[in-house]
C-alpha cells in the first residue's frame, strides 16, 4: 500500500511541478491568462501570477520529497479548487475563447464544459 501512495504522491506532485516550471518559462503568457479570467483587477495579476507558480512549484516538489505530505496535498487540492472556481466562473459567463491555464504534462486547452 505504501508503494501505492508513493506512486499517487509522484504523479500528483510532478503534475503540478510540470504546472509551475511551464508558467514560469511562460509568465507573461500565464499573467496574461490570468488577466484574461477577469476575475483579479488586472493590476494583480502579476503579483498573483508570480505568487500562485512559486506557491505551486514549492508545494508540488515537498509533496514529491514526501515532506509534509498532508499539508501540501491540502495545498495543492486547494490549488485545484480555485483554479476550478475560476474555470467555472467564465464557464458560466461564456467565456470560452480562454486557455485552462494548466501548462505542463497537462498542456493547455480552451475552456469547455466537455473534456478535450
């Protein structure tokens, strides 16, 4: 069972950690996503930008190290219900012309109610 919860542990963990290192090789297109769900005042979007791929990258390698394994997946669970906030915001708005965001193993796709 332990290799089992190693193994969800890495996926999870290198899912997010393929996020972060892809929005940082892409900031100004992640800020620009960001500004585009129109949900931050676009003066945040930077900042928000910056802190949310630093806060996901960091939380995603300690989940991968196994160090506070309870905290940082609550971390990135919680990641993952604001990003799905945000998608459904605009899901609801129809503001489907929008890239998910996610980058990474995960790559981006345009906002939709049904799977790509």
């Amino acid at each position: 069972m332990d290799l089992v919860y190693l193994a969800l542990r890495t996926v999870l963990g290198l899912v997010f950690l393929s996020s972060g290192i892809s929005k940082f090789s892409n900031m100004t297109q992640h800020i620009g996503t960001v500004k585009k769900y129109k949900i931050l005042p676009p003066k945040l979007a930077r900042p928000f930008s910056i802190l949310e791929t630093t806060f996901e990258t960091i939380v995603s390698i300690l989940l991968i190290l196994g160090m506070f394994i309870k905290v940082s997946s609550l971390l990135l669970f919680s990641l993952l219900f604001v990003y799905t906030i945000g998608i459904i915001v605009n899901l609801i708005r129809g503001n489907t012309d929008l890239s998910c965001g996610c980058g990474g193993v995960v790559r981006d796709h345009d906002l939709s109610w049904k799977q790509p």
